[in-house]
C-alpha cells in the first residue's frame, strides 16, 4: 500500500506536508475532516441567519430592526464563516515518523505526536458514522496526555486505520514505529550483535595445538 503523492494531493494539504514534514519524511496520510463536522455549526447558523433576515425586512423602514437584523446576519455569517475555515484549514497527518494535527485560520498551529511513543490505537464508528463514512481515531501513548489523544470525524477511517496500523506495527514502511528513537534515527547496535572477529595472533600468547 503506497502513500499518497504530494502533488496529488489539495493545494492547502500539500502545503502543509511541504512546510513541516522533514526532508526525509514521507506523508502517508493527509487528510482534512469528513464534511459531517460541518452539520453542527451549520444547524446554528441557519436559525440565526434567517431571524436576522426575517428582521431585515421585517420593516425596511425601522431603523432599529433593521439594523438589528443586520447584526444578526453579519454575526451569523462570521461564526459559521470561521468554522468553514478552519474545517478547510485543518489536516491530519500522518509521515512516516510522526502524527500531526495542523490548525488554524489566522494563527497555525502544529500539534504532534512521535510513532514511536504510540503504545495503542483504538478506531471507533458511531451509527452515523457508518452512514456518512467517518470514524474517531484514538490514540494512547507512553508519558503524560497527550493533546492529539482523539481525533474526531476522519473520512474512510477504516481505510486510514489499515494505513497507521501498517505503518506503526509493520516494518515495511522503514518508518520511526520500526526502529529508530523518537526522532526517526537508527538503534545503536546492541552489544550481542557485536562479533569478535580475529584475523591474527595476539603477540606474546602461546598458540593453541
């Protein structure tokens, strides 16, 4: 199973993989929120938007309904627009070394989380998550909590399930879950794989018959 390939992936998901993943890193998953997250903000907006409408033209000519009114739906329409940016502009990713969660409409913000300090990973599916196709992805590391411990609404979650669990429990990725410390570097040898190879007599030492 290959990862995705950066120029195949949205413009604003690409440019976070270019910006904070390292040279040597890899993305294999980067992903923005299922759509569903939206219904909430979405079921707010939509009754505030229209009294704020319904108050507009309720009587063009008072001045103080009507400008009520416009507050409403100027407000209304900077809270839902707040929350469509920052749907568009959150992604989670996964490389070959790390988690990161990418946040932000105004002030970006990177969270993450090194493979190698992931001791479980838990995929949950609610009724309606089966229906419009996301899941929850809970992760459980060693220290103290972390702040990407659950991740709600991720599309195709089974799929990218399969993914993070191929890439934390196999070592066919060569990733940091594999070998290496927290940083993606490679295990110093261990003292039983060190063989002592002679080619030649110590001085001094009598040869065995």
């Amino acid at each position: 199973m290959s990862g995705p390939d950066p120029d195949g992936l949205p413009s604003r998901a690409r440019k976070d993989v270019q910006k904070y993943l390292l040279p040597e890193e890899r993305a294999v998953v980067a992903t923005r929120r299922h759509w569903a997250v939206l219904i909430e903000p979405t079921v707010k907006f939509l009754p505030v938007f229209l009294i704020g409408g319904w108050l507009l033209l309720l009587d063009p000519s008072n001045r103080v309904t009507s400008s009520a009114g416009l507050l409403v739906i100027v407000g209304a329409l900077g809270y839902y627009g707040l929350r469509l940016g920052e749907w568009w502009m959150r992604h989670f990713i996964v490389s070959t070394r790390r988690v990161l969660l990418t946040s932000g409409v105004i002030v970006r913000t990177v969270t993450l989380l090194p493979l190698r300090r992931i001791t479980d990973l838990t995929w949950k599916e609610t009724f309606w998550g089966q229906l419009l196709g996301y899941g929850t992805f809970r992760f459980e590391s060693a220290g103290q909590q972390q702040a990407l411990s659950e991740i709600t609404f991720l599309p195709g979650a089974d799929v990218l399930y399969r993914r993070v669990s191929r890439l934390l429990f196999s070592s066919d990725w060569g990733g940091a879950a594999a070998t290496g410390d927290d940083e993606g570097n490679a295990d110093p040898p261990r003292r039983g794989d060190v063989t002592r190879q002679d080619t030649q007599p110590i001085p001094g030492l009598p040869l065995q018959p």
